[in-house]
C-alpha cells in the first residue's frame, strides 16, 4: 500500500466549482443572447466571439 | 509577482458576454475591446483578479464607453434590420422606449408585449425580458443566485415609478412599462447579482437591491439620462463593504451587541 | 410529517445506501489489541496493571485520570505484553496497553448484572456509567456520567438521543436504532432516571424511516420518550443543532446544553449505559461502520475496542482499489490517519476509505464573495471574513467575528466553490486562541 494522505476535515467537497458557477451563468445567458441575435441581427454573433476570444488574451495577459 | 492564470474559471467569459450585452448592436469592434480592455486590466486585474474588484466589470466599461462615445453608445438598432459589421451611424438606428418618453424624442412607443418579448430597439442584452426571465430560471433552479436581489430589486423599481412616476399625481405610473423597458431586467438579474459586489448576508442583500431599486428610479425620473439601471448598480456596488459592515449575520446563541 | 431543523447547513450527497441495510455483524479475532490510554477528552487515564499481567473481558486496565476522564476496559482475555507509546488516531504516539488476545474471550468475575433499575438510586447509575468508562461515542468522547449528574441548580428537563447521523457514509447508529432499539430506549430511560427528568427524545433524520417506523413503536411502551424526525440536513446531529431542532431552544454562545435544560447523548452511548447497567458489562464495543469507495465489501461491524484498523479492513475483504486516504468517522469531520496500525477507539465511529478519484481534491482558486458560506454557516458566522483574516494571521479580528463559536462542521469548507477551506484558519485561529488563553 502506497503512503497515505493525511489532511484536516472535511474531506470531501461539493462538485460546485467556480468554473461550474460562472459555465451556469453563460448558460443562463444565452436565451437573451439569442434572442438579441434573432432581433437585432446575425452579424453580431461575430462582433461577440471576437470579445470572447480577446478577453480571453486580456485576461492572460492581465494575470501572468 | 506572478500569479497563475484564471481562464478556467470562466469568469472572464462571463464578463465579456455581459459587457456585449450593454453595447448596442452597432458597435464597432474596436469599442469592444477598448472596453474589455478597461474592463479587464483597470478594473478587475488591477484590483486582485477574480473577487477583488469594487465594482462590476461589465458596467465599468459601459460606463467607460458612455464616457468616451456617447454617441455611438445611443446608436441602437432597430429590430430585424441588417447591421453590417463595421458600420457607421445610420438611418436604421432608433431611440429606446425610455429615451422616446424621457426626451419627448419622435417615434413610436413600444407595446408593453413588445418590450416583453423583444421587439423593441436596445442593447443586445435588454432587448427580451422573456429571454432574461428565463435565464433567471435556470439560476434559480441552479441555485446559482437567490431570488433575493432581482426580484427586490425589480420590484422597488416598478413599484416607486408606480407610486411617484406617474404624470397625474401618486399611483399613477406605469408598474409595468417601468419594469420592462431598460435593461432593468438584465441588470438586475445578471449585474447586481454578480457575488463580488454584491453583499453576502440576507440582510445586506435586501437593503442593497432597494438601493439598487431607489437609485433606478431616482436617476430616470430626475437625472441626465434616460436610463439608470448600470448607474445605480455601479453606485451600490461601492456602498456594498459599507453594507457587509453594518448587516453582520445574527451570531447562534449570543444576543444582539 | 415534516422533519424539524436549523437554519443554514448543507446537503452533501449521503451515501447511506451501500451499508444502510447491511445488519450488524460481530467482529473478533485479532491477535493484538491495544488500549491507547487517552480515548476520550481530558485526562490520561493510569494504567492499573503491569507487563505480564493476565487480564480479562471487562477488567479495568487503567483508571480515569481525573475528573473529565473515563475508566479503560480490556475487551479481551489475554496477557499484557506492553505499555508503550504506540500510534492513535489522532495522529500522533500515544502511551499505551496492548494485550495479547488469548482467544477466550473469559470475563472477569468482577462483572455481574446490577440491581434491577427500579432499584438503582440516580447516584448508583452515574457510578454505574464512570466505572464503565462511558464516554460520548459520537466523536466528542465527551465523559458520559458528567453529564448525567444533574447540574446543581436542578435545570435540566429533558434527555435526547441524538440519532441524526447526518455525515455521509455513516450507517452504525442507524443499525443500531434498528436492531437494537430497546436497548436504545432502556439506555434513554435510564439517563431519564439519573436526571431525574421524565421527558426524552429520540431524534432521528429522515432519511432513517425504517428506523423512526420501529422507534415510534416501540416507543409506545416507554413513557415520556418521544420519537421526533428531523430534517435531513448537515450539520443536524450537532449538539447544540439537535437541541435547536427538537426543543427550540438556543443554547448560548460558550455555553452547555444543560444551561438551556437538555443532555444530548449518542445512540451507541445510550445502548452502552444499557448495556452496563443491566449487565454490568462495561463499554468494551461499539459498531463501526467499514466503507468508502477503495474498499471491498462494505460491513457495519461490532467491534471490540482496541482492534486495530488493519484487521478490521482485513476482515471487510481488503481494498479493491488503492486507496489514497482512510479516514476514521465520517469525511465531514473525521480524522485521516496515516498509519492503519491505529486501534478502534471509543470515539470511532467508521472506518472510510476512498481512492482519489472520490476525494476529488481540487486547487484552490479565489474567494469570489458568494456568500454560500455565509448562508450554510450552522452558527451563523461569516467563514469568508475568517478565511480572509486567517491568511493574515489576524487572530484579534477572527476574535471579533466569533471565531471560538465555530463548531467546526465544515460545511463552509465543503461548499467554497473556489475551495478556499475557511475551516483550516478556523481551526488555527481556535488553537491559537485556546493555547493563548492557557497562559
């Protein structure tokens, strides 16, 4: 048997991580998403994953 | 100092799909992201990242960009017309339901379905109140938000304009014009939500989406602009460490102090 | 019908399933048994006999070293081989007895039943209980006949048998509710009788309906005892949570359950002082529920006091997968030890053992300020403030926000979606603080 890991309580922890919070958050978000697209036109849907993927960079770049 | 990257928490996803929300749909690339950057770098890198920033990110840059292109920020599209991608300010913009009203601007009032379903011009995230009540659902039953602040929140709104907004004299506002047009359906269930500026016991929930709510009315009925929802959010946002402070949760088994 | 609670508190998953049905099974056979002489809170108890000695069931092998101290049994005939420091669960070396089992299991003469109940005097059960060694077998080993002598103003007015059972995994006191239900009840009705007191409780979480079903009837025959389903929900068999749930009643910051007019005791605890009073057989056992995902079958075991952890996972058919972590009582709150060498105490409640995949450890990220540590706290306090605090080290702000009241349930820990574990300042805070105040 290998070591054994030793640590405080609890030992176990709820599966809610940030990143399940905030994929809630997108996913709650895409109704008016749509829906703002449908209304207001499908070009925009470019205009929307060109901010994603730069904040993506932004946010690299603002914490390394 | 070097600290590790956060991209997996998807925060800044979130971010960034809300600050697109506030933008009218005629916005061209570059205002987005000189207001992600300002969103990004200024307001949440800045101050520690994830958790540490005072007010939203999302409605700083809007605010930022109100500041920096007012025009272009008013620039709404009217529904169902094509937009092209790098566009200038043209004939197929329209001014929003509150701006109609609050200028005395020429065109037609939106239907309150409408306003409901969507079918009226605005940013890209307030046009469909339907839409945003059904993500607000989704928290819900996710447990991600409680219903405590939006629903506080719309509800002051609506029913502040309802008593006091009203051209007639006392209660004879529109309860439910007031609380469909705006982004105030967004705002209160995407922005003053948001963990990081909003305070985290019950109590201080309360009192910060009345805030939120008084603030709203206050700025449409009185102030500058048409609309007040990210104003009034930004503002209970600074006042939320004051709030924490003096709604600390009752201790089990010890008297009030 | 609703079960009562608190406010605040968690539902993690419960995972009662894979040992809830499983009956109690008799365990013997080790080799080697070993007495650490600290089972329980406050003193060291003395060792009463020498290398070589020959003891036997129910002999006492050392004597409660004070007041908040209980007596040590040896739960087994055999020789005494040694009295050495020896591992303990909680981590550290600990002096202690270890017997080599003779196989026999002979009981000393000493042990005969005590006078029917009807005789016993309040005082003659208290002694009853001390001399049996009887401490809280929930976790807290908390000195059992202390609490069964009536506080001097004369306060107390109820008894509760705290079946909760709320930390996942956990079967032993649901199995002992159901198989063992008279003797539950025998155990109430004397701690009844040595307060003085004619109301009593047996409180049990929803999710035990089978055995609420049998307590209720068998509570019929019992006068005084009220069966009261509780809410399933995390921290529910938390002292001062199960007072607050049955009675309503709020017990004061720093203060004891008796200051509001209760005693709270363990389901097994409660079996225990049945067990010695009728048959005067001292706490020599207690079920242990085995389980977890690394181990083979899951068992809820009768085991006697002193047999080592190895043994027991031996018994339960080894692990089938590697295990990375074994934890002795519930994930919760339990202690993970190092070294399966550890003995079986009073106070251990189940042996746990899980491979990485179940503990899921993640890296902790940031306090983004949701507040859901704030709305689960049982104690109502602000975990996030104390994390906060606790990183810089400022013990005098943790003091502020009431550090001392934290029960340490881990319930704000367990929730943190940036797993920032607020508990493990808490924790260091209330160390520091105590260690301060011992000065």
């Amino acid at each position: 048997m290998s070591l054994l890991k030793v640590s405080a309580p609890p030992h176990i922890s709820t599966k809610n991580d940030t990143n399940v919070i905030m994929l809630d958050v997108i996913i709650a978000l895409m109704p008016a998403l749509i829906v703002g697209l449908l209304f207001l036109g499908t070009e925009q849907c470019l205009l929307l994953q060109l901010v994603r993927f730069l904040l993506y960079w932004l946010n690299i770049c603002g914490q390394s | 100092m070097k600290l590790p990257t956060t991209i997996g928490d998807l925060s800044a996803v979130v971010s960034g799909i809300l600050l697109g929300f506030n933008l009218p749909s005629t916005a061209p690339f570059w205002m987005c992201i000189a207001g992600s950057f300002f969103m990004m770098i200024i307001v949440k890198a800045f101050f520690g990242g994830l958790g540490q920033n005072f007010i939203n990110p999302a409605l700083a840059g809007r605010a930022f960009l109100m500041a920096s292109w007012p025009t272009r920020m008013i620039a709404f599209a009217q529904p169902f017309s094509k937009v092209p991608l790098i566009s200038k300010i043209d004939a197929v913009t329209s001014p929003t339901a509150l701006s109609i009203i609050k200028n005395g601007l020429e065109g037609e009032v939106p239907t309150k379905m409408d306003l409901f379903l969507g079918n009226v011009s605005g940013c890209i995230g307030e046009v469909s109140a339907l839409a945003l009540l059904i993500g607000f659902v989704y928290l819900l039953i996710r447990k991600v938000i409680s219903w405590r602040i939006p629903v506080v929140f719309i509800g002051v709104t609506g029913l502040l304009s309802y008593a006091f907004g009203g051209s007639e004299g006392l209660f004879t506002g529109d309860f439910l014009f007031s609380i469909l047009s705006g982004s105030l359906f967004l705002g209160a269930i995407f922005m003053a939500t948001d963990y990081t500026t909003s305070p985290v016991t019950s109590l201080g929930q309360y009192i910060y989406a009345i805030g939120c709510g008084a603030m709203v009315f206050i700025i449409r009925k009185w102030g500058g602009y048409p609309e007040g929802v990210s104003y009034a959010i930004m503002l209970m946002n600074v006042a939320t460490p004051l709030i924490d402070k003096i709604t600390p949760p009752k201790k089990f088994g010890r008297r009030k102090a | 019908m609703r079960g009562k609670t608190f406010k605040g508190g968690i539902h993690p998953p419960y995972n009662k399933q894979y040992s809830k049905d499983l009956p109690i099974e008799v365990l013997d056979g080790a080799k080697e048994m070993f007495y650490p002489l600290s089972q329980h809170i406050g003193a060291f108890a003395e060792p009463v006999v020498n290398v070589g000695d020959k003891v036997f069931c129910g002999q006492v092998i050392a004597k409660a070293g004070g007041f908040v101290s209980a007596n040590i049994h040896s739960s087994v005939s055999g020789t005494v081989t040694a009295i050495k420091p020896y591992p303990h669960p909680n981590g550290t070396e600990v002096m202690t007895i270890v017997v080599e089992n003779d196989g026999e299991y002979k009981v000393h003469e000493y042990i005969k039943p005590n006078k029917p109940l009807e005789q016993l005097t309040p005082a003659e059960i208290v002694d009853i209980v001390k001399e049996a060694g009887i401490v809280g077998m929930g976790g807290a080993t908390f000195p059992t006949y202390i609490k069964l002598m009536p506080p001097k103003d004369g306060a107390v007015d109820c008894v509760i048998v705290n079946g909760a059972e709320c930390e996942p995994y956990l079967s032993s006191d649901h199995r002992v509710l159901v198989e063992n239900t008279k003797g539950v009840l025998d155990g109430l009705k004397i701690a009844m009788k040595a307060l003085g007191v004619t109301t009593g409780y047996v409180a049990i979480e929803d999710n035990k309906p089978d055995a609420i079903e049998i307590m209720v009837q068998c509570a019929k025959e019992y006068e005084g005892i009220t069966v009261v389903p509780l809410k399933t929900k995390y921290p529910q068999g938390s002292e001062k949570h199960i007072i607050k749930a049955v009675t309503g009643r709020t017990v004061p910051s720093g203060g004891l359950p008796s200051s509001v007019g209760c005693v709270v005791i363990n389901t097994d605890t409660a079996n225990a002082i049945n067990t010695a009073v009728v048959t005067g057989m001292p706490l020599i056992s207690r079920v242990v529920t085995v389980g977890g995902d690394a181990i083979e079958n899951n068992k809820n075991y009768k085991v006697r006091i002193g047999t080592p952890v190895s043994f027991v996972i031996e018994c339960a058919g080894g692990f089938k997968k590697e295990p990375s972590k074994i934890i002795l009582g519930g994930p919760m709150m339990g202690t993970a030890v190092s070294n399966t060498d550890v003995p079986i105490i009073k106070g251990t409640g189940a042996i746990l053992s899980f491979t990485d995949e179940a503990l899921r450890e993640t890296a902790s990220s940031k306090c983004m300020r949701c507040g859901k540590c704030v709305e689960a706290c049982p104690m109502f306090l602000q975990p996030l403030l104390l994390g906060a605090y606790g990183k810089k080290d400022d013990i005098e702000k943790m003091k502020e926000l009431n550090v001392m009241d934290c029960i340490e349930c881990g319930a704000c820990s367990y929730l943190c979606p940036g797993h920032q574990n607020p508990l493990q300042y808490i924790r260091v805070a209330k160390l520091k603080i105590g260690k301060a105040g011992k000065k």
